[in-house]
C-alpha cells in the first residue's frame, strides 16, 4: 500500500480565475488516481488537523519571519488579496496552507514509521516561499519544514532534498543551505523564472547542487544529469530520509516551461530515488497541465508500489 494524504481542504485556496496554480490540479490527480490498475494499493489518509498538531505553527514560525506569517494571516481574515501580482491569498489560504504543511509532517511521520515512500498531494506548494515572504505562487515552505521537522525525529541526522520541478526552489534553498544536515538539488530550467539557482551556488556546506537545464531538453539530457550528478551527490550524502520536491512543470505540455519531459520519465526518475532510499516523501509543488500532471503523478507512484512487491 501506498499512503497518500490528502484532503478536500486543498480545494478551498483559491486563486482567481485564469490563474494556473488552481483546485482542479488536485482533482485530475485524484481522479486518475483511482482510475489507474493499483487503485486499490492507495491507502487514502487525511491530513491531520492544526488543532490536534500544535507543532505545525512552531514550526512554520521558527522558518518563516513572524511579520510574514501575520500578514497571511490577516490577508486571509480580510477575505484575500495578493503578496505579489502571482501569488493569491483567498479567504482560507492562511488554514489552508497550515494544513498543507501538516501534511507534509504527515508524510514525514509515515515514511519513518514504515520505512517506504508517501505521497503528499496538497496545496499551496511552497518552494519559492522564503522566510520573509511568498511568491511563485507559494505560501509556506514546506519541504524545508518538512526536513526540519525531520531532523527532530529519532535516528535522523541527515535529510536530503531533491527538487525535479522545472522553476529553481529558490525558498528552500535559502533556508535549509546554512544546515550541514541538509542537503538540497536542483534540477531546473534556466534561464527561467525565478532566475536564482545557479550552478555556482553551492551552500555553505557544499550542501546545494544547482544543474541548470536549457530551454528545449528532453530526457535524453535529464538521464546523463541524474546518472552522473544527482544519484551521486545524494548517495554520497547517505540521507536518513530524502524528501522531493515533486513539480512535474517540467512536462513538455506544460504551459510554463520549455522543457519537453514526458510522463513516464518520472517513473524512472523515482527508480532512481528508490534506489538511493526507500524513504521517500514525495510532495506536490507545480505542474499546471492537467492531464500530463495527473499521469505524472500515476508514474510516479508505480515504483513505490512495485518495488513493495504490491
């Protein structure tokens, strides 16, 4: 069985018409789903609720700067408006991205607790969320209080992050790359939005690997890259846990990137995770065509549940 939290709470940030980070991505994903052969290897969990997870707000409070949080906050209470021209906040965007973040810790809990990968399919995603502010459509930054939250589980002294979106997780290395507990790869379009993520930038561990990726590649570039640099760097780190950041933007119909990826390539991307460990949370960041998100996603599960013998 393959857990995989989620709730109709997700549905409810809602970002305006016309804008690509909106419910219906959650809907084509679980909807395929339970369409695809293994439906019934899904284990279905909720999320749990902030009022019975105290340590969801201290740990969103301890990565992100107070003034920040209050003003999600009270932009929510004020029935919603934006932190830039991209980024919505909607009447319960503040509730619901605090449930997103649950979620993840959610799938932490899971994944140490079982010893096999979970799928964390919620919104608002939150890699370009840095500590004092939100953009790229991202509210909180959950990979990186994820790894945090990790870190405080027994036996765990080493949390690797691996981000497959096309767009440079610009928030989350800005807080995790001063960790050297931490590790954090990137494989992203560049030149392409939000412009951060260069191949110099390394941390202040050499604990950050930027592979920039040119406008027009395929697989043929991405297999070389994760055989030669990404399996390396993260094997060689020896992760307690490794948590990806799971934007499939990077789909060749994806409205926005010039990256030509098709779905199944994210089967083998996560062979080559599984093989690293088998301690993977997977959680949801971009990826705005319907139909090769939700495909993605159905590719991405198939290894978990076939290298489970289910």
């Amino acid at each position: 069985m393959l857990p995989v939290i989620y709730s109709d709470e997700f549905l409810e940030h809602k970002t305006g018409y016309g804008h690509p980070e909106k419910p219906e991505r959650l809907t084509a994903i679980t909807t395929a789903i339970k369409q695809a052969s293994f439906a019934d290897l899904i284990e279905w969990r909720l999320p749990t609720p902030i009022s019975q997870r105290s340590e969801v707000i201290s740990f969103v409070e301890q990565t992100h700067n107070q003034r920040y949080i209050d003003k999600v906050k009270e932009i929510s209470a004020s029935g919603g408006g934006y932190l830039d021209y991209e980024t919505t906040v909607s009447e319960r965007t503040y509730d619901v991205a605090l449930l997103s973040v649950s979620a993840w810790l959610d799938g932490i809990d899971i994944t140490l607790n079982t010893g096999k990968p979970a799928f964390v399919l919620a919104r608002p995603p939150g890699h370009h969320a840095e500590s004092d502010t939100g953009m790229g459509f991202c509210i909180f930054s959950n990979a990186a209080i994820a790894a945090f939250y990790a870190l405080k589980q027994p036996g765990i002294n080493r949390v690797a992050i691996l981000d497959w979106d096309v767009h440079h997780g610009n928030g989350t290395q800005a807080i995790v790359e001063s960790h050297s507990q931490i590790v954090y790869c990137s494989l992203h379009q560049y030149p392409c939005y939000p412009g951060t993520g260069k191949h110099t930038e390394r941390g202040l561990h050499n604990n950050v690997l930027n592979l920039t990726i040119p406008p027009g590649s395929d697989m043929s570039i991405y297999q070389p890259i994760f055989e030669k640099k990404v399996i390396p760097f993260l094997a060689n780190f020896q992760p307690d846990l490794l948590i990806v950041s799971a934007g499939y933007d990077a789909n060749a119909d994806d409205p926005l990137s010039d990256i030509y990826l098709q779905p199944q390539d994210y089967g083998l991307f996560t062979e080559y995770c599984l093989n690293i460990t088998p301690k993977i949370i997977f959680g949801l960041e971009g990826g705005y065509d319907f139909d090769s998100l939700a495909k993605s996603v159905v590719a991405t599960i198939k290894p978990c549940l076939s290298r489970s013998g289910e």
